[in-house]
C-alpha cells in the first residue's frame, strides 16, 4: 500500500525576539494524539527538512500479530523476519482455530536463529510471542556496515585457502559463517528502518540526518551478495574433485593475489562511505581498472581441461569478479554520500 503524502502551507509567526512558530494541523494532531503541552520529536534533516513526529509514534514498543491459519510454514518465517526488519519489539504468532501446527511451530524457532536478539518468551498451545532485545544504541550503522564487510572478507579468505590447500574444513567454516553474515544483514535493515521512522533511533546509531540511510540499504545488500560470493566459491570448493582447482601453482598464486585486490577493494569502499572520503572513492575505481580484465587473463592463459574443470575455475573467478564490480557499486554510492557537503572538490551553496 502506498501511503499518500499530503502537502500544505503554514504560516511562521513570531513568539518573542528570537522564537518562531508554526501551528500543526488539527487532523494530524487529532489522529495521532497530540494535545496541548505534549512533546514532539523534531528531527532535521538535508536540504532544509524537518520531520515532526509524536512522542508516541517514537517512544512506543511495537506489537505485531501474524495469524499463521493460511500460511505455510515458510511464509511464517517470512512474515517474522519482515516483522523483525519493521521493528517490531514484540511479535505474535497466533492460531485463530485449533492449536498451532509443528512445522509452524518449527518455522518460529528457525526465524529465532537466524535472527539476531530475537528469542520465545511465551508459548501456549495456540500461540508463541517472540521479543527483539536489540537495543540501538548498542550498535552504530557504520560499524555494522565493517562487521558485514569484515566477514565476506573472512569467508572469501577461507573459501580461496581451501581451494589452495585441498581443505574441506576451511571451506565448511566459510559457509558457517554465512549465518553471521545473514544476521548482521537483516538487522542492518531493522536498524534503518527503525532509524528512518524514528529521529531518537537515528541518534541511538550515530545519524545525524536520514540522508545517509538510503546509500546504506544498498551497500548492505551489496556486501549482502558479496557474502554469498564467497559462499559460492566455498561450495565450490567441496564440490570438486581433490577440494581443489585442476591448476598448477602459478595459476593459483594468481587466483589467491586476484582475492587480495579484492579484499582490498571491499574494505576501502566501505571504509570510503562510513568516511564520506571522496579520495578513497577514487582509489577504488582506481584499483578495479587495475584488475577487470583478471578474469578474462587467468581464463586464456589456462592449458587445455576438461569442460567440468574449466567450469569449476570459471565459478571462482566469476564470484571473485562480482565481488570487485559490488565493491565498485559501494565505492559509487560512497562518492555521493562525500560529495553532499563541502569540501576541497566541491562547494554546495
């Protein structure tokens, strides 16, 4: 559904020598409770913005109902991971009829799991109510961005050593931190939409301004991706024969200084966005000219294989090559959030 945005004019009065005043509408004030004396949340944002929202709206614990009647038992776990990345603080899941089904029963504690502060803290027959005990200010979106970037970094390594040394083990302890990755994803999502809804939880994980929120969301899915990249090669890796490459050792170096520019790449345009540091944008690109054409290089210069082989090679260098063109994705965004404010490049008047 969308929600219509409803525009009108109001007139700025003087109060005293240096206070100004606006009155809010009376529908708006009626709707959502605001009366006289009552406090509002004012939260300022780029381009001479102001949001107004009422205490309730930013102070209140959410609650949401699933009603899993209709539902199997993956679209329940949907609807409470959905609930979870809305912010939800208490989510229910309740039978209107008869008593809860085990594979609904199962989906709840599944979506416990993957999900990060989120745990049963009541269960009947008919219904479970799970609470989210994250606390925003235990987190900054920033850090968390490094944390994601940091482990797709980590499984990316493991991946890549494993194909080297023949280990399944290594490539077994990537895919297991794909759950880390997961969790820190989908809360980054609940920590931006509770951040855009609400000016205190902007400021429980270092925003200033809701600018920065929509640049954000996209480099969370794209380290998100990257992340399964790495799952992608690990797979690999346990797949083939040996758990390693039909290469020789010069081919495999090359592969291995392939993922180092790569981790480089990831973590200087993260660090570029967190930064606003526009030059670092510009070493990224810089960095991927330097290796686009890597792929395509260690492909040609390969010896005559059998078409399995070669296509084991390829997945490897295709997820290597997607992670770089992702970071690349991060590095761009990065760009607009530096260039948004003044600096040696730019003037904004």
């Amino acid at each position: 559904m969308v929600v219509p945005i409803h525009m009108d004019t109001r007139k700025v009065q003087r109060l005293g020598p240096s206070t100004l005043a606006m009155t809010l509408p009376a529908d708006w004030a009626s709707e959502h409770g605001v009366e006289k004396g009552d406090e509002v949340s004012i939260r300022r944002g780029s381009k001479g913005t102001l949001m107004v929202m009422s205490q309730r709206a930013s102070s209140q614990e959410t609650e949401a109902t699933i009603h899993p009647d209709e539902l199997d038992a993956r679209s329940l776990e949907r609807a409470i991971v959905a609930q979870y990345v809305l912010g939800r603080r208490i989510i229910h899941v309740k039978q209107e009829t008869g008593v809860l089904k085990s594979a609904h029963i199962n989906a709840v504690y599944q979506a416990e799991n993957q999900l990060m502060g989120l745990g049963v803290i009541e269960e009947t027959p008919e219904r479970i109510a799970i609470r989210c005990s994250v606390d925003s200010e235990d987190f900054t979106l920033e850090n968390l961005l490094e944390r994601l970037e940091s482990t797709g970094r980590t499984m990316r390594q493991e991946a890549i050593k494993s194909l080297a040394r023949g280990d399944p083990d290594l490539a077994e302890r990537a895919l297991n931190r794909e759950r880390q990755a997961n969790k820190i994803f989908v809360l980054l999502l609940r920590l931006i939409f509770t951040a855009f809804q609400d000016p205190n939880q902007a400021r429980a994980v270092g925003l200033t301004e809701g600018f920065p929120l929509v640049g954000y969301r996209s480099i969370a899915k794209n380290l998100e991706l990257t992340a399964d990249n790495a799952e992608d090669i690990a797979e690999t890796v346990l797949r083939t024969e040996g758990h390693t490459l039909s290469v020789n050792d010069g081919t495999m170096r090359r592969i291995r200084a392939f993922t180092d520019a790569v981790d480089e790449m990831t973590g200087l345009a993260v660090e570029a966005a967190v930064d606003r540091d526009y030059d670092k944008t510009i070493e990224v690109r810089s960095q991927f000219h330097e290796i686009v054409d890597t792929e395509r290089e260690i492909l040609a210069d390969l010896p005559e294989m059998g078409n399995d082989e070669l296509l084991e090679v390829r997945e490897v260098l295709v997820s290597l090559q997607q992670t770089a063109q992702y970071a690349m994705r991060n590095a761009e965004i990065a760009a607009n959030l530096a260039l948004d404010s003044d600096s040696e490049y730019v003037t904004i008047s």
